[in-house]
C-alpha cells in the first residue's frame, strides 16, 4: 500500500511541477512580449508600409 501511496504521490508532484513550470514560461514571455508591443507594432508598422509601396 505505501508504495502505491508513494508513487501516486510522486505522479501527482510531476504534474503540479510541469504545470507551474508551464505556468512560469507563459509568464515570462507575456512579460517580454508586453515590454517589446511598441517595437512589434512599429515593426508591423514598417512591414505593412513596405507592402503598400511595393504595389504602388
């Protein structure tokens, strides 16, 4: 019995840990993706005058 205990124990951690580190990621990349918008929209900016000019 305890080592089903024991390894239900560990899968259930496995999980809470892949899950907060998923959560970690998603975290971090929201943060670099909201301090670099004004640079991606300039950027989109930039792409979307290009595309007009070149059917000018």
């Amino acid at each position: 019995m305890t080592t089903i205990q024991i390894a239900l124990q560990t899968i259930w951690l496995s999980i809470l840990a892949l899950g907060l580190v998923k959560l970690v990621i998603f975290v971090v990349i929201d943060a670099i993706l909201w301090r670099m918008q004004p640079l991606i929209g300039l950027l989109g900016f930039i792409l979307f005058v290009a595309y007009l000019l070149h059917w000018i």
